[in-house]
C-alpha cells in the first residue's frame, strides 16, 4: 500500500473487508465476477480520500465506511463498463471480466456494484451525500457518452478534452473528498476547499494518466502502449502536437485510422513526442497540482494534512 495512506491503512484494509463482503451475491456468478474485479487490484485512492478529509474532522469510521465503499463500487462498475466500451482484454495485467465472461455479464456486474452503492448511501441522512453523488453520476455517464460520439475525430477543442477528463476522473475524486469532509461534520467552506482540491488533484491524475499510457514501462502500466490512440481518443499530448507539430497533417491521418497497426501507434507516439506533447502535458498537470495545494493551506493544520501534500506530489511524478 502507498505510503501515503499510513495514517489510515487499518481502516483501508477494513474498507476492503467491507467491498468483499459488499459484492457477495446470491447468485454465483455475480460474486465470482465482482470479486475478480475487486481482486485485480487498484490504489483504492477514492476511499482513502475520503478516510483522510475525514481525519481532519470529527472522525468516525463507523460513519465513513459506508461512504468509502460505495466510492470505491462506483469506480469500479465505472471501469468494468469502460472495458466492454473499450474492449479491453487486460486491466492492470490481469484478464477483465469482458475478457473472461463476456460483454453482458460484464455490464450486469457493473449495474450491480453501481446499485450495491446505492443501498449503501441510502443510509445516509444527510441529503448533501446522496446529492453529489447522483449527480456525478450523471455527469459520468455523460462524459463517457461524448468520449464515445468523439472517437477518431481530429477536430476536437481544448473544452471537449477537459470536459471529458472532468467527468472520466475528476469530479469521483472530488466527490470522494467533499463527502468525507461532510460525514465528519466539517465547515461548508472546508467541504468545497477539500472539494476543489480533489477535482484539480484528478484533473493532475488524468492528463498523467494519459501521458503514461504512451511512454511508461508496459510492465507497470498493466496495459498496451498506445491504449487511447487504438481507440481514438485524443488526449492533450495529442491534441497539443495536432497544434504544434511540422507533422500535423500526417498526425491527423493517423489519429483517424479505426484500426491502426502496432507501426501507425508507434509512428503517431513518436511523432507527439518529437512536437513536446509529452513535456508540455506534464507541465499543465503539474500547474494543476500547485493549485491543488493551494487549497490545502487553508485546512486545519493536523497532521493528516501533510498526507495531501504527498499524494499531490506522487501524481506529479507517478509513473505508472
């Protein structure tokens, strides 16, 4: 486990208890695909958000563990859906449910964790919860929808690429540390101060995780190289050297091609490379991750704080 989550690692471990016995289904089939995502493991990084916007307040896990599971289960059917619409075989180098069971049981096992974290935040009196959660909810499912309708499109603009990383990302993370803050009782200025924090903190994460998925070791990154490319989706290296590369118009054919070959990514890759794509992607998320912090400062000061300012500076040099 991450290091950062030092301060909360025993009730981490006892949030994935929790999901493991969450997913159980009278229906085998339904436990055997769910425990296969849970097992393939994950950083768990929307609970453990949730858990420590949590410390800074009146702390309870008893109140959190509802919250911290359901966060988790919407991620997940996020990305076991993400898999069917992708098409992925692999997820972190284990085989997705889309590859072992097949589209349908693989978008039931998504319905299902997504309606398990229902009946979990239906316990919640507070409104504010079950609020921000259905609607970003919504403005996931629209995110996906328009990263679909985009697909192989050069013409895209800077507003369609944030719009889409907002919804695909940002707002579950921040979500996850707006809510902690509000079932610990925090101030309303605290909640939306720890909620900006997370939503450009998981802007960071995903202009990251888009740069990674062309130049990390394919080892750690548990996936092809090129991933987003295959499927057409420009992300900002892209879009950056559409801009910017003496070699646009050849980039521009390639990010169209629905079927490119191993040689078309790799020739696409190499040219957003030669034009900065990577340098200057990574620089954005890093202004992102400076303003993050920013909001940081004015938290109170416990030493769970400190705990934010590692996990922004993991993102600004994670490579995998």
């Amino acid at each position: 486990m991450l290091d950062f989550f030092r301060q909360v690692r025993e009730d981490l471990e006892l949030v994935e208890q929790e999901i493991k016995a969450v997913v159980q289904s009278r229906d085998p089939l339904l436990t055997q695909t769910s425990m296969h995502l849970l097992n393939a493991g994950g950083k768990r990084l929307r609970p453990a958000f949730a858990l420590l916007a949590g410390k800074l307040y009146n702390y309870s896990l008893e109140k959190l563990l509802p919250l911290a599971v359901a966060l988790e289960l919407i991620h997940m059917a996020s990305l076991v859906h993400d898999d069917v619409v992708d098409n992925s075989q692999t997820r972190r180098g284990t085989p997705t449910v889309k590859a072992n069971w097949g589209n349908a049981i693989s978008m039931h096992t998504g319905d299902y964790l997504f309606a398990k974290s229902l009946v979990l935040i239906s316990q919640y009196e507070n409104p504010v919860i079950a609020k921000v959660l259905a609607e970003t909810s919504v403005k996931m499912c629209e995110g996906e929808i328009h990263q679909i309708s985009t697909a192989f499109k050069a013409d895209q603009s800077w507003r369609d690429y944030f719009y889409r990383i907002e919804r695909k990302t940002a707002l579950l993370i921040a979500a996850s540390c707006q809510l902690g803050a509000v079932a610990a009782g925090a101030p309303v200025q605290d909640r939306q101060r720890l909620r900006r924090f997370g939503h450009q903190l998981g802007m960071a994460f995903q202009i990251t995780d888009d740069v990674l998925d062309m130049v990390a070791d394919q080892s750690l990154l548990g996936k092809p190289l090129g991933g987003d490319l295959r499927q057409g989706i420009l992300t900002m290296p892209v879009l950056y050297s559409l801009e910017k590369s003496p070699q646009r118009r050849r980039l521009r054919e390639l990010v169209e091609i629905p079927n490119k070959t191993d040689d078309q990514v790799k020739e696409a890759i190499d040219i957003i490379k030669e034009a900065g794509g990577i340098e200057f992607s990574f620089e954005v998320a890093r202004r992102y991750i400076d303003k993050a912090k920013n909001n940081l400062a004015l938290l109170p000061d416990r030493p769970v704080k400190q705990a934010f300012y590692e996990i922004a500076d993991f993102i600004g040099i994670r490579r995998f």
